[in-house]
C-alpha cells in the first residue's frame, strides 16, 4: 500500500492537509462520520476543539478495527456547524491532530453544516483509508 501526497507549487501551500493523494493498496476502508459521542452515546466536550479531538479518536478508533492506522487516510471531510470558530482555533486543531494522528495528512475538506444528528455536537469527521492488509 502506498499514499503519495502531492502539493503543487502552483497551489497554495497546505496548511495541515494534503492537495492530492494518490492511494495504491488492495482494500479500502470507508469511515463513517464521527463525533464527540462516548461509549456510552453521550456528547462529551462542550468547545469544538474538545470535541474535534473526541471525534478524531473516534474516527481512528474505526479505522484501528479495520486494521488501519492513521497514516492509510487517504480523505477526511470535516463538518463543522462554525467555520469561523473552526477557523479561529485552526492552530489548537492542527496541533491536536498531530498529536493524534500524525504529520501524514490527508486530502480534506471542511464544510459548514446547519447541525449535526446531535444537536450538542459542533464537528463531524467521515472519510476513507486504503490499506494494503
């Protein structure tokens, strides 16, 4: 399995994300979208980087049962019911992910969305992995 990453010079440069992957592996793995819920469904977290850093985990922990790590993303769409608070602690996110999940980053997208299932949450992560296992 391989993922390459590319960034064109002609583009402006990623800020934690990648331009373009280009995924080669035999399986692919399609994450459902994750929030700030605990093992028990509860909303945890009550400011969006508490609970970007639940829903990643969570989209991770996903990915560790399908036999996948962090670097095998290949895309994660985040929905973020602010995107300007999501901008404004754009910082704080990136140093959680790299906490969590690595330097190997995804092609993604933020979208702005109305709300989310549950009504407490403020972000949403989904996206796919492609493993060669």
């Amino acid at each position: 399995m391989s993922l390459d990453r590319l960034n064109p010079a002609e583009l402006s440069p990623p800020t934690g994300f990648s331009h373009a992957v280009v995924a080669t592996g035999s399986r692919l793995v399609f994450l459902a979208g994750q929030t700030a819920l605990d093992a028990d469904g509860k909303v945890t977290g009550a400011t969006l980087p508490e609970q970007f850093e639940k829903a990643l985990r969570n989209l991770l922990a996903a990915l560790r049962a399908a036999g996948g790590t962090p670097a095998d993303l290949a895309r994660v769409t985040v929905y973020a019911t602010d995107v300007a608070d999501y901008r404004a602690h754009a910082r704080e996110l990136g140093r959680i992910w790299r906490k969590v999940a690595g330097r190997d980053y995804p092609a993604m997208a933020v979208i702005g969305a109305a709300r989310l299932w549950d009504e407490e949450c403020l972000v949403e992560l989904d996206g796919f992995a492609v493993l060669d296992r």
